[in-house]
C-alpha cells in the first residue's frame, strides 16, 4: 500500500468509526454529515481491500470485520502520538535541560559582551548548558547560521547576512589610551599630538599596521605612526603598562580597563560603530535560543552604571 493514497482524515474518520461502530455517531463526533462520512468509508474499503464494517445481523450499528479489529488498536495508538507531537509546545529550562550554543563575535563583543555572559550563565543557569564562542568569518558565516552551527551572531552591521533576524544591542565611539602617569600628561588632544603618539593597533588582520582609525585620519590629511600590532583587545593593557604607546579602543571597553588606563576622547570625528546580535530566522522561536538572546540583551540593560569618565574634550577637526 501507498502512503501517498491516504489521506490524513480517512484515517481520522477510520478511528472514529472503529471506535462508534455506528457511521450517524461517528459523522456527529467527527462533524461531518452521514453521506460524507459513508463516501469516505467507501475509499477505505477500497484503499485496504476490506470491507471494514458490515451492517449488524441486529440491523443496530455496524460490525468489524477481522481486519479491521486487526488495524484499530494500532491506528489509535498512532494518531494519539501524532496528535501528542502536533499540539507539543517546546520549552526550555536552563537549570535541568542540555543545550550546546555556539556564538560568534569579534573581540570587541567577547570583552563587552561574553565575558559578562560568562558571569552571568554561571548563575543562571544549570550544568548542562554549554556555549562554545567562536570568531566569525565574513566569508562563511551566513552558511554557518544557515546549518546551525551558530545560533548567535554579534557583530558590527557590515557582518550581519542579510537574511539574518537582528537587533541592535550598542552603539558608540572609539576613545584613546594611555597608561596611568604617561609623560604627555592628562590634557586634552589635538590632531597633531595624536598623530604625533606611538600606537598600538588592534586588528583582526594579522600583520596589518592600519586599520579603520588610520583611513579615517587619512581623509583628513593626517597620518598615525603605528608601531605594534596585536589581534586582542585583551592584551592592551598589559603594552600600554609597560610603554609610553597609546591605544585607540571602543569606548565601550572602558569599564573593563579603568583600573590601569587613562581614556580621552578623539580630537576628530571617528563616526563610532555599533555592535548587533543577528540569528537565522528558523531559531527565532526556539525556547533555547530565544532564552540565551533575552540573556544578551539583558546585559545591555544591566550596564546601568555607564563607563567611567573620559578625561579631555572633544575638538572636532
């Protein structure tokens, strides 16, 4: 027999004769009318090769043939769990259930964003919730959300697919560092003396000695004198402790450095940058990843306390 041949309903309307044994009862328990449900006992005849139910010798209801009692209880048992599987809302209980998460993010968004999650997770929730957090690729993210091997993705808008489901989570500019007691002082900068510094240059570029910052001082007719390299924020404080270089960071990594750098605001227009959290449309009602997405943005919201101050005014060029 073809799977293809039967329709769900007959199946339905099979149960509820085998169970009525009478076609008026069981067209009024399924709504239908009793010549519609007797042209679909017909089908069924025709589709087992069985007659399925015959008159009563009391000429009350309707008998099961051999076959029929054969194929009752299983069909049952059959559409109760398919009915069981239709009306099952999923849910999500971080303290008892195991989920893995993947989330990638650049590193701005580890320190401003994962490294709270971190924190955060540890309380809220319970062992078997795992999240493994990767670097995305402008290359081969979108195909990476698309087959589930990342559920979140938090990045600058540029690298958001366009596919993806987003919302922005921050936005802000970039200040410049320095080590507490640097020998040029707490003033406020200009152009000149900014270019003027010896930087260190954050990049996800290996090798790279300009960046974003560097076009930007370009277009005005300025240039930057770059004398170290590095792919992680976190490794800024510990150069910028022990040198007379500076470092030109988002201003959102503030809080997380206060204790060690001094932080002044650019002396031109950087035009800042934002951060979004993007996921592929087939997990935006996933319990799981709807629960880790309110934890993200929630961080946002926590962060009430606002970065601490940013020594020198800022003068447009």
């Amino acid at each position: 027999m073809d799977l293809r041949q039967i329709d769900l309903n007959l199946l339905l309307s099979l149960d509820a004769l085998l169970s009525e044994c009478n076609v008026t009862r069981a067209a009024r328990r399924l709504h239908l009318s009793q010549p519609a449900l007797s042209g679909q006992l017909a089908r069924l005849r025709q589709i087992f090769g069985d007659p399925l139910l015959l008159p009563a010798e009391t000429g009350r209801g309707m008998t099961p043939t051999a076959r029929a009692l054969t194929l009752g209880p299983a069909l049952h048992s059959v559409l109760k769990d398919l009915e069981a599987v239709v009306q099952h809302r999923p849910s999500f209980d971080p303290q008892t259930d195991a989920r893995s998460f993947q989330i990638a993010l650049n590193d701005t968004a580890m320190v401003v964003l994962g490294l709270p999650l971190i924190e955060k997770l540890a309380t809220e929730a319970g062992p078997g919730v795992r999240v493994a957090f990767r670097s995305p690729a402008a290359e081969t993210i979108a195909a990476q959300m698309e087959a589930g091997e990342v559920d979140l993705l938090i990045a600058s808008e540029r690298l958001l697919p366009a596919s993806m489901k987003m919302r922005p989570l921050v936005h802000g500019h970039f200040v410049m560092a320095q080590r507490k007691g640097h020998p040029r002082g707490t003033g406020p900068l200009d152009v000149e003396a900014y270019s003027a510094l010896q930087h260190v240059l954050v990049t996800e570029f290996a090798g790279r000695f300009s960046g974003y910052i560097d076009e930007t001082l370009a277009e005005q007719g300025y240039r930057r004198q770059v004398v170290v390299s590095v792919e992680k924020f976190s490794l800024v404080p510990e150069i910028l402790r022990h040198s007379d270089y500076v470092c030109t960071l988002p201003s959102m990594l503030t809080g997380r450095f206060a204790h060690v750098l001094d932080m002044f605001e650019l002396p031109f227009d950087d035009r800042g940058f934002g951060l979004q959290l993007g996921w592929h449309p087939r997990n935006h009602a996933d319990p799981a990843v709807s629960w880790l997405r309110d934890r993200v943005v929630g961080l946002m919201g926590e962060s009430s306390s606002g970065p601490p101050p940013i020594l020198g005014a800022q003068q447009t060029v």
